[in-house]
C-alpha cells in the first residue's frame, strides 16, 4: 500500500498540468492525441454539412428554379477556397486560420481584425445553431423551454470540449455518420418517388424569371447561398490538432458532401414541391419533404438528424475557438490567464469564457436571432475573404516561404471576388445585416485595440497619475514597474548576415508590432569564414540611431538553424518561441514552419 501511494504521489504533478511562461520555454505543454482524418472530418463537417437543411429552400426563395444551379456555382467557390486554404495552412501549420496568416504576412493588429472577426463568427454559429436545434426539437416535444434548452445545449458541448478534444470528437463523428447516412436515404427515397412524368418540375420550370431578370435573381440567390460555406474556415483553426496531412483531406471531405447534397436536395425538392411551398416550408424543408417521401417515421428521423447535426456545429464553434484564442493569448492579443490548462490538458478557461459570452447573448437577444444572422453571414464570408487576401500577401511578401501546395493567381483572385461578391450581396438583401455586424465587431475590436495599446495607455495613465496624484508615489512607481516588466521582455531575433536593409524591416516590424524594446539579435555560422559578427556590429551602429528605444544584444554561434537550436536558445535566454522571429525558411530546409514550435516569420 505504500509503494501504491508513493507511485501515485510521484505522478500527480503530471496528471495536472498547466500552461505557464516557463513550461512555453522548455516545451512543457502536455502532448495532445492527434485527429485522424474522419474524426476532424466530424468536428468541422457538421457545421458546414447543417447547411443542406436550409440552403436549397434559401437558394430557392430568390432564384426560383435555378436554384440548383446557383448551388453548383457555390460549390465550386468552395473548390477554389480549398486550394487557398491548402496552400496557407500547410505552409504555416497554426491554430488561428486567417489570423495566423495574416499574423505572418502583415501586422498583428491587421491579423487581429480578421480574429475578430471570427470569434463572431463562432458565436453566432453556436447560439443559432443550438437555438435551430432546439426549435426543431420543439416540433417534436412542445413542452421543451426553447431558451434553457438552447444554453443546456452549449453547456452540454462546452463540457465535451473542456473532457478533450479526441472525445468530443468521436460524438461529433457519430453525430456526422447519422447525417450523412439521413442524407443518402433522404436522397433514395426522394429520386424513387419522383412523378414519372416530371409534371411538378415542368410547373416549376414556368416560373423561371424573364431573361431580363435572371442576372440580379442569380446574384441575390448566390449571394444568399454562400450560406452553404460556413464551417470550412473552422478546419484551419484547430489543425495543430490533426495528424499529418489530415487537414487537405478534412477540406476534401466537406467539398465532396456540400458539392453532391446541397444540389440534390435542391432537385428532388423542385420535383416532389411546387415552388410556393419550397418558399413556404423553407425553414424546414427536409421534414417537409421527408412526409412524402417516408411517412411520418421519416419525418421524425430527420428532425432528429436536424437536432443532433446542428448541436454537432456547437461543438465546431467551441473547438475552433478554443485554437484560436489560445494562439492568440499566446500573441499577446488576449490576457495570458486564458493560457491555463487543466489536468486533461484542455483550456477549460477559454472554453467556459466563450460558454459565457455565447449565454449572454442568447439571454439579451431573448432569442430572437435575427441580428446574429446578420453578424453570422458578413463574418464568416469576411473571414473567407481575409483569408484569401493573406494568401496574396503570402505570395508576395514570404515567396521564399516553403510550401507543398501552390494556387494559381487566377484561382485566388475568383474566390475573393466571388466572397466580396457575396458580401455586398447580402448587404443589399438587408442593410440591417451590415448595422448588427458592426454592433458586435465594434466592441470586439476594441478589446483587441486595448491589448494591443497597452504600453500608449499604461503611459497616459502614468502622465495622469503625475498630474492628479503627485503626492501618492505608490501609483507611480507601480505603473512605471509594470511598463519597464512588459518593455524588458525580450525577443530573438535571427539573421543570415549583416543586410543594412533586412535588419532596418526587422528592427521596424518589433517597435511598429511588439511591446518588447530587448532585442537578441542572433547570428548562426558553420565555419569561421562564414561569420559576419563583425559586418552586422557595423550595421548596428546607424540603426541604433534609427531606432534608439532598441537595446539590442548581438550573439554569434557555431550552429546550424533549426528546430534544435531554437530549443537551445529558448531555454538559455528564457525567450518564448513566440517572440522569435526569423525570415522565410527556404525550400532546401529540411523543416517545417510547424516544426519550429511557433515562431514568427516577419521578413
């Protein structure tokens, strides 16, 4: 028995750990099971494959029946994305989607708008999921309280995410299985019943709009089936998560299901349905549908599916936020307690704070969702947009960056056109869209700005308090402490050799981007020849006068660049591999950008 217990003493340190500046330093992060291909497939398909229950009936209400044809082009939209986002993610292969690119092609502020952005995203995907889930339910069983239903729901997938993400995974698989299998019989039982002389779709044929009148129909209707995409950003957002080369086949997955189902449906529809009662019936179409098809029993099943596929994008939304907030806490965008972790290895903080803000909204909204649709449709699309400008950016300014996948300019360039497409045209559907996103992302974004202003602020308060408060010294010497403790943290610095040039971009991204004013600046030779100390001493010497807030150190060592040295230099110099920052690693390099545990390519 006391061996017993003296084992167990001995592992209980490990058993809980916790995230701490120190344990960032030497790598002491708990190791995470990684996603296979079908169990990310779950997390990030559920979200976007929900969309086959509304966006035929959507597609139809302004497009009549070309409505399978405005599907298609959405399809392909999403065709052109995945190869943006294999490109991107697979060249940096970080949690944070279009804020991690963004973060290494421009300025953290300019990344910060596009995590914003997200985070509005995920909450409005949580709470209008759960809340359409419930509301299905209600058709179900009457009695449910649709509010304190909708907030067990998100109570419910905040705790799954808190037990860990290899388990909250496998309910998100099964829940995607179901749907998809609902789907393939939803799709055999609607072609089998078929009129066998098409009479329903040659009705519906004659209400197609005049020739005149088919351009702006297909704008609108594009523009408002856009709505079939959300939930293919999310993939990008935990993909430190996911095994090697599972993110590629995470976006192949929910090409392949949104491109065969959303179509589909929208066909069958059009030929069991007149089109006045897809119009009708639009916000549950499928059920509606499910009565001719299957009876009764059909119907229920599918309500079920409807119920346990949009709680599953609940869990999309609690995931994906969980990777980006921790990337950027680590960033310094959001407070560092958010970083804590539990003893299953989860940032239970970041999750029950998202479980919190998502509840509020729901309790103010009193559940009437309207205004969250409108921040729902201009996130997401903007945060697709976002993303394609940083793999423009990629390709401009990180062309050295090493990739295992290229998308051709043209591609890029139709795939934003058609999402700033879709923004305007939801914008014109109703400008109230555009009012409530800026209700939502005003505020987020000013949360934001305060972290990133902190030192401009600290030192207003510090003027403040000399002017007010002469006589209290406490405060002053306080705040003066807390300025010199964030701008003494230091960060490290890489360079090739002594470029006047390359050192003045670098040096001019840590002032313009970084609290930070201590700068290590690290030269790697592997022979004595190659040591340039000297050559970058002497261009030092006209950018200390260029940016005299620098302290910088010069450290010249025999070594080679790469994982290993980083890890070294980490622990000697007590530096965060976040603040690291280094120029685009080549294609002969025989690393990864993943490999290097986080640091920040600036030039």
């Amino acid at each position: 028995m006391t061996l017993r217990k003296r084992k167990v003493a001995k592992k209980k340190p490990t058993r809980a750990p916790h995230v701490s500046p120190v344990e960032l330093i030497h790598g002491g992060t708990p190791k995470r099971k990684r996603l296979n291909q079908w169990l990310a497939t779950g997390i990030c398909g559920n979200d976007i494959t929900s969309s086959c229950l509304y966006v035929a009936a959507i597609a139809a209400v302004y497009v009549g029946v070309l409505a399978p044809v405005v599907l298609l082009m959405v399809g392909l939209v999403l065709y052109l994305y995945k190869k943006i986002y294999t490109e991107v993610v697979e060249a940096l292969p970080l949690n944070g989607g279009a804020y991690n690119c963004l973060l290494n092609c421009t300025s953290k502020l300019t990344a910060s708008f596009a995590a914003c952005m997200t985070i509005l995203s995920y909450i409005a995907t949580a709470v209008i999921s759960a809340k359409t889930a419930v509301e299905y339910l209600h058709h179900l069983v009457p009695t449910f309280p649709v509010i304190h239903v909708t907030m067990a729901i998100l109570a419910l997938f905040a705790t799954l995410t808190i037990i860990g993400i290899t388990e909250s995974a496998i309910v998100a698989l099964v829940i995607f299985i179901f749907h998809m299998s609902v789907l393939v019989a939803f799709c055999i039982l609607g072609f089998l019943n078929f009129p066998a002389d098409f009479h329903i779709l040659k009705e519906n044929l004659q209400t197609m709009p005049a020739l005149s009148q088919i351009p702006v129909a297909v704008f609108l209707g594009f523009s408002a089936a856009l709505l079939g995409v959300s939930g293919f950003e999310s993939s990008a957002n935990f993909v430190e998560e996911q095994g090697q080369g599972v993110f590629r086949k995470t976006l192949r997955n929910m090409l392949v299901a949104v491109i065969i189902f959303n179509p589909l449906t929208s066909i069958i529809s059009l030929n069991l349905l007149p089109l006045n009662d897809i119009v009708a019936h639009k916000d549950h179409l499928l059920s509606h549908v499910a009565i001719g098809t299957g009876g009764d029993l059909f119907k229920t099943i599918v309500v079920v599916d409807a119920v346990t596929v949009l709680s599953g994008a609940v869990l999309t939304s609690f995931v994906g936020v969980t990777g980006l907030v921790r990337r950027m806490a680590l960033d310094q965008c959001f407070p560092q307690f958010l970083l804590k972790t539990n003893r299953r290895g989860t940032y239970h903080r970041i999750i029950i704070a998202f479980f919190l803000l998502c509840s509020s909204i729901l309790l103010v909204t009193g559940g009437r969702l309207l205004t969250l649709a409108g921040v729902y449709t201009i996130s997401f699309l903007g945060v697709m947009t976002l993303f394609g400008l940083g793999n423009i950016l990629l390709k401009v300014r990180r062309a050295e960056l090493k990739r295992t996948y290229r998308a051709g300019w043209i591609t890029v360039l139709v795939a934003v056109s058609a999402t700033s497409v879709g923004i305007i045209g939801n914008i014109l559907i109703d400008h109230r869209n555009f009012l409530f996103f800026l209700h939502y992302f005003i505020p987020t974004v000013l949360l934001v700005g305060l972290m990133y202003l902190r030192i401009p602020i600290l030192k207003s308060i510090l003027m403040l308090a000399n002017y007010i408060m002469t006589k209290i010294l406490v405060w002053r010497s306080k705040i003066i402490d807390q300025i010199t403790a964030i701008t003494e943290q230091k960060v490290m610095l890489f360079t090739r050799g002594g470029r006047l040039d390359r050192l003045h971009e670098a040096f001019d991204y840590i002032v313009k981007n970084e609290s930070s004013r201590h700068v290590i600046l690290v030269h790697l030779y592997s022979s004595q020849e190659e040591n340039e100390e000297k050559v970058i001493r002497e261009a030092l010497k006209p950018l200390n006068q260029i940016f005299p807030s620098l302290k910088v150190d010069v450290i010249a060592r025999k070594g080679r660049f790469g994982p290993e040295i980083i890890d070294t230099l980490s622990r000697e110099f007590g530096v965060l591999k976040n603040n690291m920052f280094i120029g685009a690693p080549e294609q002969k390099h025989h690393f990864s950008v993943q490999d290097l545990g986080g640091v920040r390519i600036i030039f």
